[in-house]
C-alpha cells in the first residue's frame, strides 16, 4: 500500500480549514491543519511533510512569510498558495517565494486536488525523466536529483521550478530554448500570467550563474531563452 501524501495545511479560516482537512482526508491524504502560520513552521520543524497548502493573510506570521522559512528548512517540499486577493504582485510574490502554484479564493475543492495532483505529479515525473542527472557547463556543476547547482565550495540548493527550467537549458545548452515549450513542460500552460512567472524563475537562475563570467542566459527577443556556456 502506497504511503499516505502528507499535507501541511495553514489556514486560519476555522470552517474553511475544518472543510479542506476532512476533504483532504476523504481523498487519502493525511492533513494536519494549523491556525496561523507560527504553528506551522513548528509543526513543519518538526513532522516529515510531503506538501504544503498556505493561506497568504494570516495573523502571528503570514503566509508569505512563512513559505520564506519553509524554504530554509526544505527547497524542495511542494508550496501552494491560497489566496483571497487577486492581484498579480501578490501572486509574483508567491512563486519568488519558492511556491509551485496558487489558487484564489473562493475556489472548488475539485480544483484544488487537480492542482495539488498536477503539482505532485510534476514532481515524480521530474525525478525519473533525465538520463543523466549531472550536468557540467563552464565551472558550475549542476545535480539534477539533488537540485543543487554548484561553482567551487559555493552550492546553491534549487526549487523544483529551477530545476525544472535549469534542466531544459543545460538539454539544450549553447541553442534557444523556446518559451512556449518550457511553458508547457514546466507549467503545462503558456499563458501570459505563466510566462511572467517563468521571468521571475530566469531572473533568478541568471543571479546563481553570475559568478562564471564564461556563462551567460540571454534573452533571445520574442523567442525564448540561450544558455551560453563551454562545455566540459
């Protein structure tokens, strides 16, 4: 019997966290639910999660803030935001968060097990879709299954977005990578709000490659991507 999906869920909403912990729990999940975000960084200290679904505004420490210090303890553990606003800062925010989706309230609770499946099955998929899990380019070192990019003693430990995105530009290192095909691998949509996120992911990675001045990722005008680097 497969082991049981285990779910962080930070909600402050009373009802609403009672109604998404049963209904977790009716889909085979097993769900701990805490009321604001400072119970939940002590909870996740201290339980083995496998996912974690954080509401944004919540009192003591917000969701935001929280995803924050899950991401010092786990840069791989699956973030999905509830929210109840509906401005794209405040969903930018989440994914330069670390987050791997989002979901405005009020929403359907077959929408979010779509979402946390899509999410979770983004996730094994990634872990079995390579050959080889170790790619070199200029002076960086980049490990795919432990999503660990590394130049000399400095390791900068990647979110599975940044792995994920990584991972298609060292597949084709020196040639464009397009947008839409990253898009559509990565996201599984090549909508507008999704190409925004996808920058911020580049922005990113392109900070963690700065200190090998032989590599580049350029922005190739109305195509996609290049990552320019010496192969080993």
């Amino acid at each position: 019997m497969d082991k049981k999906i285990n779910i962080l869920l930070a909600e402050d909403d009373k009802n609403l966290g009672n109604i998404l912990k049963s209904y977790l729990g009716a889909k085979g999940f097993e769900a701990t639910l805490c009321e604001n975000g400072k119970i939940a960084l002590e909870a996740f200290k201290k339980g083995n999660f496998d996912f974690a679904i954080l509401d944004v505004m919540m009192p003591v420490m917000d969701g935001f803030t929280l995803a924050k210090e899950i991401r010092k303890l786990d840069k791989k553990v699956p973030l999905l935001f509830l929210t109840a606003k509906n401005m794209q800062e405040d969903k930018i925010q989440g994914f330069q968060m670390g987050g791997d989706d989002y979901l405005t309230k009020p929403f359907s609770m077959e929408e979010l097990l779509l979402r946390i499946q899509a999410i979770l099955r983004r996730v094994k998929q990634g872990g079995h879709d390579h050959q080889d899990p170790v790619y070199k380019f200029g002076d960086y070192v980049f490990n795919y299954d432990y999503q660990m990019l590394k130049i000399g003693k400095t390791e900068n430990k990647l979110t599975s977005k940044e792995t994920e995105l990584l991972k298609l530009l060292c597949e084709n290192l020196n040639e464009v990578l397009d947008r839409s095909v990253a898009l559509n691998k990565i996201w599984q949509d090549d909508s507008y709000f999704n190409a925004r996120s996808m920058d911020v992911y580049i922005t990113k990675l392109r900070k963690y490659l700065k200190d090998d001045p032989k590599v580049e990722l350029l922005n190739v005008h109305s195509v996609g991507f290049k990552l320019i680097a010496p192969e080993e």
